[in-house]
C-alpha cells in the first residue's frame, strides 16, 4: 500500500480535522504507484498519485506531472477547500485547479538555495516564486517565516504553527538528574547550517566540568561509521557519544524521555519539530538566539535556553549552567511544556486552520 510524501504537521492536522467531523480528502503521490490508487474511509479519501522517481526529470519541467495529476484530482473531487503546503508543487497543482486554495508556507526557498546551490534547488526556487506571485491566501508556519514573507513580498499572512502529537505530552513532572545527564541532538544530515560539529566541540568541554555525560546523536548520517562518527573519531571527539542514527518515531520519543537536556544547535530553523517534541515531554532545550523561528518557539528564553550557537564554549556553558542546577533545570521544563500546551496543541493549531477556511469562504 502507497504511504504517500507524508509530514508530520500535514498529518497531524488532517487527524485533527477527521476528530472535529470534516469529510477529508487528501491528495499525495508516491514513487511506488504508477497510476492513481484511490483509498477510502470513514470521511476520508486519500488519493495517491504518481512522483516519478529520479528527481532531475521531475525538476526539468518543473513537476509539470506531479503538479497536473493534484490539479486533475481536485477538479474531479471538488472540496470546498485546499490546504496545501509548501509552495512547491503541492500548491502549484492546487492553485491551478481554481478550488480556493490556502497555502502554508513551511520553508524558504531562498535560504534553502543557499545552502544547496544546484538547479534542482533552483527550480525549486522559481516554483516557489510562482506561487507566491499566484497564491491569493497564505500562512506561515512561524512568526520567522511570517517576517520574511512580509520582507520580500511585502504582505502580512497568518500564522499556523506546526502541532505537537497528544501523545507526546508528558501530563508528569520530569524528575531532575544529577548524575550522568544524557544530551540528545536530533538532525537529519550533518550539513555546516545544522552546526552539529559545535555541538560535538562543545561536549568536550561539558564532559570535563560532567565527566558522566553522555551525548546521543539521532538522525541521518548521525549512525554507527556514519558521516558524524568519522569525523569525530579523526577530531578525537567521539570520547562519550553514542551514534544511534535514524530512529522511528516511538524509539525516538523513548530516547527523549530518557534524555535529560536537548540541544539544537541549527543555525537556522523555519520551525523547530523537534524542540516541540522535546518540550512536549518536559525536556528542557537549548537552541541558537538568531537562528529563524528557534527564539519564537522558545518564547525568547523563557520556555528554553537560548545562546550563540556558532560558539561552542557558549553551548558548553549554557549546558553546563542547566544541568547542574537543578531549580533552572525544572523552571525550563515547566515552562517549555507551558508554552507547547499554550501555542502548540493540534486543537488549537487546527481551529486555527479552521478560522482561516472559514475566512476565504466568505469572500
């Protein structure tokens, strides 16, 4: 069975709209189906079209195919309304049916052209554009992203946060541990913008104040004789870290929970899933002070450590200051589940949506 590209928060918010009684359907495609595979539901319809596989000959025509199959589906279904997300050819197919359309906004092209300067990225980048210059209703999924859409484009959209999973709320008190405190760092590739190796610098200099300390890395490229453990081993850096790699989604909440502070040292972030994630089940988090939505989601400090994340002595220290007292420690995983329950929860990130199909319709 296609399993679709999928998404945490678009998935997320579906589950939401279905638990509060809306007919669904939801458009995806899959590398796997060569036609259209149609499932349905209790007031769902899922329909999975083809994504060819080789990402050059989807960019050459810029998706066309992707993008006509999204459009050809929802003119036959005929919703009252899409949500569509990102700006790439999710919103494009979209746009081109003549369904009103709301599209969030879940990164920026052109941050990530920067990092990634390849034509790829660069179609990417013109479809983004597209969008843009097409899209009569957006939303951003940060107050980061809401500032620069506004910066370039020079209009004011709402703001749709990703939602946290119920399950990840921990409703108990997280007990503070003095001894052998566990660091968790979760990324998906060991890029210079995700800045894992300050992270790996500074543990070096936590493990002389912490000697019990460890520190595991979770994600792409982060698994046993994987790119970051040969790098460590060859800096000498790998003294106390496990290298545990890509996890599914419940071992991963089974290492946060046993993790006694999280640090995300990304230099910039549209969002932040995994601070959320970490908040969500009382784990205190240190994130960078100028790096994209990071400062908002951590309510500029009072829901989670921020410092110069370009500053390895800067993260060993603020690590160094959380995990030893034990009053901070608490206040920041009192405080960081406080602001998920209050900012984050899919009832309120999905009213939220709600609110805004209901505003588009009205016009």
């Amino acid at each position: 069975m296609p399993v679709g590209l999928g998404g945490t928060a678009v998935n997320l918010i579906a589950k939401g709209l279905l638990a509060k009684g809306h007919e669904l359907v939801i458009f995806t495609l899959d590398t796997s189906v060569n036609r259209e595979v149609v499932l349905d539901g209790p007031q769902l319809r899922i329909c999975v079209g083809p994504y060819r596989p080789r990402a050059r000959f989807r960019a050459m025509d810029m998706f066309r195919a992707e993008r006509n199959y999204i459009a050809n589906a929802a003119i036959r279904e005929r919703p009252d309304i899409i949500h569509a997300h990102w700006t790439y050819e999710f919103a494009a197919g979209a746009l081109d049916s003549g369904i009103p359309t709301l599209v969030t906004v879940r990164d920026w092209a052109p941050k990530i052209l920067s990092y990634y300067r390849n034509m790829y990225r660069f179609i990417r980048f013109l479809m983004d554009w597209q969008t843009f210059r097409k899209a009569k209703y957006l939303s951003a999924n940060s107050y980061y992203i809401q500032k620069l859409i506004l910066n370039r484009f020079r209009i004011n959209v709402p703001v749709i946060p990703n939602p946290i999973e119920d399950s990840f709320l921990q409703q108990t008190q997280k007990k503070y541990k003095s001894d052998s405190p566990t660091i968790i760092s979760v990324n998906n590739e060991m890029s210079d913008h995700k800045n894992v190796k300050n992270l790996i610098i500074a543990f070096k200099h936590i493990r002389q104040s912490l000697p019990g300390c460890r520190l595991k890395l979770v994600g792409n490229e982060f698994g046993p004789n994987q790119l970051a453990e040969q790098w460590s081993k060859s800096s000498g850096l790998d003294d106390g870290i496990d290298f545990l790699g890509s996890l599914q989604r419940q071992d991963l909440k089974k290492v946060l929970e046993e993790a006694d502070l999280l640090i995300h040292p990304s230099l910039e972030e549209s969002f932040g899933n995994t601070l959320i994630e970490a908040m969500a089940l009382r784990l205190p988090v240190i994130g960078g002070m100028n790096s994209g939505a990071v400062p908002w989601i951590l309510d500029d400090g009072s829901a989670g450590m921020l410092c110069d994340v370009k500053s390895p002595r800067q993260i060993a220290q603020t690590a160094i200051d959380v995990l030893v007292s034990e009053d901070q420690w608490q206040r920041y995983s009192e405080s960081g589940y406080e602001r998920i329950v209050d900012q984050f929860s899919i009832e309120k990130v999905v009213d939220t949506c709600i609110e805004q199909y209901r505003r588009i319709l009205s016009y």
